[in-house]
C-alpha cells in the first residue's frame, strides 16, 4: 500500500469522521456516517456462506483500505461520536458513464457498450460457448441501490449487530452468459456481435473460472428492513443510462472481489 493509498483511502475517512465526532444535527443527535464499502475486504479460502461474523481478510490494497476504513467507523460508532452505517455493495449493472478502470467494470461494459453501439470486451472466457461465462456476479441495479442508500439512513441504530455496523446490501446472482443473453433478448443478436473476448486472469487472480455456486439469499433484509430488492438483468439492461451521463456516485464502483467463492453471501442481519 503507497503513501497516496493511505492518504486516499484511509486519512481521509479518519479526517471525516473527527470532523463528524464534533458535529450535531439541528436536533442535536450524532452525525449519520454513510460509509461505502466492498465485498474485497475479505480473501482466502471462505466458507460457503458468508456473512457479517466471516473473518475479513483482504488480499490487496483497495480491500485493505476499505477494512481499515470500516474499523474507523465501528470504533467512532461503540464510543458513540457518531451513527455509523457501513454498507457493502454488490457489483453495480448496469454502471452509468463511461467505462471505469474497476476491475469489476467488464460485467457493466459487455452491457452498457453494445447497447450504444461500441465494442466490448470480455475478459474470461474465449467464445459466447466459453464454460468461463458461467462465472456468478453478485449484483444490483443503480437505481435500488441509491434507494438503499436513502433508506439505510433512516434504520435504528439498535437494529445493528452490537460489534459491526457493516451490512449487504440486496442484489441477486447472475453470470456473464446470464448478462449476454439479457443483452441479446433487450437488444437483438447484432449487439451481442459487439462483444469480443480475451482472456485475462489477472482479473480474478488464479481462481478457477467454472462451476461458481449461485449465490442463495437466506435473510430476507428487505422485507425486514424496508430495503427493495433489486430489479431483474432485463430491467436494468434496458434501464442502462447514456453513455453521455457520465457524473454518477457509482460511476467509479468498488473492485471485485479476487475468488469467485467470495460472491456466495448471505444477507447479514441489522
């Protein structure tokens, strides 16, 4: 991890939250601290479910920040200076704006750049036949997820778990055939065709690209919690902002995580 790393990703939460520690609302309660977090804070060999009790250990430095991060905000949190709310977001399709440098932009770009009309490319697999494409993404749409972030400010502090303020927000599983297909049924074959393929491990490390397991939701956050569901991969394909619009708060998403196994999740409990 640089100098500018530090700076980034982890003095700059720190500054922000003693600014919010001396802080009131109008009303006089504690500073709600949204922070923004990723499925890379964890690494290694999991298990099959995880959830908010799942031991974090990251394998890099942007996953490495954002738990550095998320114990800034639990400790500010149990001292009581502030609200803290950490909220770790599933992959986000279809992003808006143009392409990010994320290694997870692929699973937006194979959508968002055919249907204006661009190549794409998809960096596992060789063929639309490629057994790769079955690799499972663990994702929501823009618009449910900004609704989350609306709605996470107004959970009581006594729902979360005593020893984390970290929750996951709703998505669902899919894979890059899954994606394609969606692509194929909202905008025909021809963009389909703009899809090229090259292979590039580097994304995902050395894991192994097939059998992924489907990601099962076994906590119902939303009904609960009044958190909505996301949309289905037709939706938000076909829901896919210009090009053009290229400010967003998600615009510049988080990176994915380095296993495949890590997007087997579980919704934790508030």
């Amino acid at each position: 991890m640089t100098k500018t790393d530090v700076q980034v990703n982890i003095d700059s939460i720190r500054s922000m939250l003693q600014a919010a520690r001396y802080a009131k609302t109008a009303s006089g309660d504690l500073i709600k601290f949204i922070f923004t977090s990723s499925l890379a804070v964890y690494g290694g060999k999991l298990p099959e479910t995880v959830d908010a009790t799942t031991i974090t250990t990251p394998e890099g430095a942007y996953g490495t920040g954002k738990l550095v991060a998320e114990l800034l905000v639990n400790e500010y949190s149990r001292r009581g200076l502030i609200d803290g709310r950490i909220l770790r977001l599933p992959t986000i399709v279809v992003r808006p704006g143009l392409p990010s440098p994320a290694t997870s932009a692929f699973i937006s770009g194979i959508i968002r750049e055919p249907l204006h009309g661009e190549q794409a490319l998809c960096p596992v697999g060789d063929s639309l036949e490629s057994p790769e494409l079955s690799l499972a993404a663990w994702v929501a749409s823009p618009e449910v997820t900004i609704r989350n972030f609306v709605q996470a400010k107004h959970v009581p502090a006594d729902k979360f778990l005593p020893h984390t303020r970290a929750v996951y927000l709703p998505g669902f599983t899919t894979t890059v055939r899954e994606e394609i297909e969606a692509l194929r049924q909202v905008a025909g074959e021809e963009a389909v065709k703009l899809i090229s393929f090259k292979v590039c491990l580097s994304y995902f490390g050395t894991s192994t690209l097939t059998d992924v397991p489907r990601m099962t939701q076994q906590t119902d956050v939303s009904s609960r919690h009044g958190l909505p569901s996301s949309t289905t991969l037709t939706h938000s394909v076909s829901a896919s902002p210009p090009m053009k619009e290229v400010w967003s708060p998600l615009s510049r998403g988080s990176r994915m995580p380095s296993l495949p196994g890590l997007l087997r999740l579980e919704f934790c409990s508030y």
